[in-house]
C-alpha cells in the first residue's frame, strides 16, 4: 500500500519536494492557506496585467535542470539570461552603472572611478569562485544530524576561508575596491538574503561569483510564475491532490508520530508522513507549541528584510527603465543602519523596480509596461503599523518619475500594494518577513531549524527558514536534502 504524504504549504519547496516523491511511488497531498499555489513565487493578474508578486529572477539555474532530471522528464522552463544583470541608478547621476558579466565592459562602466576594475574584479571573484566550490558540496548540498555534526563538516572547509566567516561583506568590499559605487553595486546581493552587507559574513561574497561568473540570472518565459504552473500540471497529473484557502493550525500526535493536520475550519488531514513547507522556526512555535520556539525567542531571532511592494500598470513605454533596476540614494551606510528598526517609512526610499514586459511583452498590453516595485523594509516587530502605505507608495513613484524622466503617476492604468502586513496576513509570514531566518553566522548550515523535527518522527521541512537557506535554487536543493532524509526513514515505494 501506498504511504501518504501531506504538504502543508505549496511553495516552491513544497512543490519541488511533491515531484520527487511523486517519482517514488508516495501519495501526495498539498494543502495550501492561500488560493493559489507558490507561496511567495506568485502572481497578480488585473486590469490586463500580470505580475511577478515576488522572485523576479534566480541564479543556479541548473539546480531546475537537475530537479526535473530526478523524475526523468524534461525541463519545461525556457529560460532567459538577464545581461546586463541589471543597472544602477544613483541619487544625483544622471546615467546608470550597467553590471556586465563581460568584465572589460564593466570596466568600461566605471573607468572614471575605479582604476583597473577588471583586475581587481578578477581577483575578487577567483577568492569567491574557490569558496562557492570549497563550501557547496559541505555547507550547502547535506543534510546534518545534529549542530555537532555540522561543525564536524566545517573543518573540511579549507582554512584559508575561515576569516571570512568573522568579517563583514562590507570589510571584504573595502580590502577589494576603492569607489563607494562599486563596493554599493558588489554589496546588493547582500539584499537577496533579506539583509545588509554591514550584517551579512564575508562567506556570500561568493554570491558575486554565482551572478557574475558561474551562473547569471535568469528568468522565465512568460513570467516567473510559469514554475509553478508547470510543476503544478506535472503533479496533477501524477494524482496529486490540491487543496486551497485551507490554513493548518494544529498537528495531532500520537506515540512520537505526527498521525494528522487540522485545519482553522476543523477539518482533519491524515498521512503516514507530513511535510511542512510553512516558515520551519514559527511553525514549531505558533503551530506545534514548542518552548524553544516561543513567541519571545522568535523574535529574538534574526528575520529578514519585509517587503513593501507595488505593482503598477502604465500606459506608455518608459525607455530608461531596463528589466531590472536599482535606485539607491548616496547614504548608503546611514540608510542601511537605520532600515531595520526604524519604526517609520524612509523619507528617499532605496528601491528595486522590474519591468517584466521588456522580456514577457505578454505581461502588459501593447503599448504600457507592468511595474513591479520592491522596497526592503523593517518587519512587523519594529514598524507594525502600515496605516501609511499610500504615503510610501506614492513616495517611490515620485521619486522614480524624476529619475527616469517619465510621470508615472499620471499614466498608472492599475496599483496594487502590499504591505508588511499582507504578506503576513496571505503568506504566514512570522512578523511579514520576506525570506525567512536571516544568513548570521549563528542561523546558517547546521543551526537553523532542522529539515527533520526533533520530536516528532515523520514531521520533516522545507523551505527558506530551515537548511540550506532562502531562494529559489537553494530551496529546490532543499526539497532534494528532505526527500533524502524520508527516503532514509521510510524507503522508496513501487
């Protein structure tokens, strides 16, 4: 007889995960809180509009080659390469910075304020590149029994990478390059964690090697949103069963086993093994009550960024904009020190804008482009009350008006905002955190929250808040570690 298995959640986690054990015989079911599948890799359609709600765009593309490779189909993604990567606006200059992989280009973009850019650029990357393959196949691609386990697999990290892990990206920033621009532009990966380079360890420099030499970006054709429609028909067809606008709230256990899922209407979800793709540290504290998890110790965790976004239909072409855009002012440092915990909306926001219909013209109607607008913000512990979303909102797009050269405002066909509080509110959030648990060195490899439950012995996670970590490939290693540690547990089914 077939074991069963319950997703809770339908994130990409959670999807990639059910396409794997789909491929070992398991009966899947995915209950998912919102009305449409993707978690946060979702999308709004309206007023002839669609748009990307969250990832825009990913890098390791290969990690989608290899999932679809595991159950022996084809990958039905077509990918575009994003290059440039995306450009620069700065406060006070007029043109942008282009970031090409080509590095006499980039060069070229910077020639008249970083001297020998190629040079030094080499250099830096080659120190990423060693510690991205030095680390991938230890740090990243295993699962770890136990904290001790982890720091066991550390010590076969080369030790040349140790300072690394006690350094700032920022510090490793200054050792490499010269120019505030330059070091800026180098530390936005830091915001792809949900964080700030003065925050994140050195060790995610290997981030730029990832953008700028092993991979690139990429996105999808027809939209981000295409991942999940594609996997989605793929399980369909394999049986599996979805189940919509349904929010767990409880696990019932018995003899050390999680034996069903209820939900908030009273219904009871059972299974022989449950798999929970929700946010992997407040889920043991908000739904299976644990102490170590309380409300008090979650929030003296570190979380993530939230994001503030705006999505916007415009009528007419906005030829400055390329498809993906950063708009930073000139205190980066003050501005990153002060965005986690002010209680209060910035006055010149620092925001990221995607134009999707430059690469998908489906996107929009002919002759209007879809704006997605992200602006990194405090989350809910320091700034609970968005009453003033409006107010920001209308901030930004002033502010990105003047900066292309192009009045928005006056040709917006369709606005749509979120807050902090809705991407709590649709997504179970913990406090509307963007990606999860933040990347210090006390929350990453063995010391997040474990893919298996300590207590109970079918209860297993996936996602951004436990190992590996938070974005779109990682998580889909992530379905690959979790599907090990069931197939370990309770074999394969034929």
């Amino acid at each position: 007889m077939k074991k069963s298995v319950l997703l809770i959640g339908s994130g990409l986690g959670s999807l990639a995960t059910a396409l794997r054990l789909t491929k070992h015989g398991y009966d899947v079911k995915i209950i998912e809180k919102f009305s449409t599948p993707g978690g946060r890799l979702n999308i709004i359609e309206k007023d002839g509009f669609s748009f990307d709600m969250g990832p825009s765009f990913f890098s390791m593309s290969y990690e989608f080659k290899e999932l679809f490779d595991y159950i022996g189909i084809e990958n039905p993604l077509q990918l575009n390469e994003l290059n440039p990567l995306y450009s620069v606006y700065f406060e006070g200059k007029e043109k942008p910075f282009m970031m090409h992989k080509d590095l006499k280009k980039l060069e070229k973009e910077f020639e008249n304020i970083e001297p020998h850019l190629e040079q030094k650029v080499r250099k830096y990357l080659d120190a990423a590149g060693k510690l991205f393959h030095d680390t991938e196949n230890i740090v990243v691609k295993q699962n770890f029994n136990s904290k001790l386990h982890y720091l066991q697999q550390l010590t076969r990290v080369p030790f040349k990478h140790g300072p690394k892990m006690f350094r700032s990206m920022w510090s490793e920033l200054e050792k490499n390059f010269d120019s505030e621009e330059v070091k800026v532009i180098f530390s936005l990966v830091s915001f792809f964690l949900g964080s700030t380079p003065f925050q994140t360890p050195a060790v995610y420099t290997l981030l730029n090697y990832t953008e700028l030499v092993h991979d690139g970006y990429w996105n999808v054709q027809g939209g981000m949103y295409k991942i999940v429609t594609e996997i989605k028909k793929i399980l369909e067809a394999k049986g599996v069963q979805f189940v919509f606008n349904t929010e767990i709230v409880e696990i019932e256990e018995k003899d050390g086993k999680a034996v069903a899922a209820i939900s908030k209407s009273g219904e009871r979800y059972e299974a022989d093994i449950i798999v929970c793709n929700a946010d992997a540290a407040s889920f043991r504290g908000q739904v299976l009550k644990r102490k170590e998890y309380t409300e008090q110790k979650l929030d003296e965790l570190d979380w993530t960024l939230s994001p503030f976004t705006i999505y916007l239909g415009v009528k007419g072409k906005l030829e400055n904009l390329h498809h993906h855009n950063y708009f930073l002012g000139n205190n980066f440092k003050e501005y990153a020190d002060k965005i986690f915990k002010t209680s209060v909306s910035p006055n010149k926001p620092y925001y990221y804008v995607n134009v999707s219909s430059r690469s998908n013209p489906g996107c929009a109607p002919e002759g209007h482009e879809n704006l997605f607008i992200l602006c990194p913000v405090p989350d809910l512990r320091y700034k609970p009350d968005w009453s003033d979303s409006q107010d920001l909102a209308a901030t930004i797009i002033k502010d990105l008006s003047e900066r292309v050269g192009y009045d928005i405002s006056s040709n917006i066909v369709t606005q749509t905002i979120l807050s902090p509080v809705e991407w709590q509110n649709n997504f179970n959030l913990y406090r509307g955190s963007g990606l999860g648990l933040a990347h210090g060195l006390n929350q990453i490899g063995g010391f997040r929250p474990a893919n298996k439950d300590e207590k109970l012995s079918n209860l297993y996670y996936v996602g951004a808040s436990t190992i590996p970590g938070t974005g779109l490939p990682i998580v889909v290693i992530g379905s690959r570690l979790v599907t090990e540690r069931i197939l370990q547990d309770h074999g394969t089914i034929h």
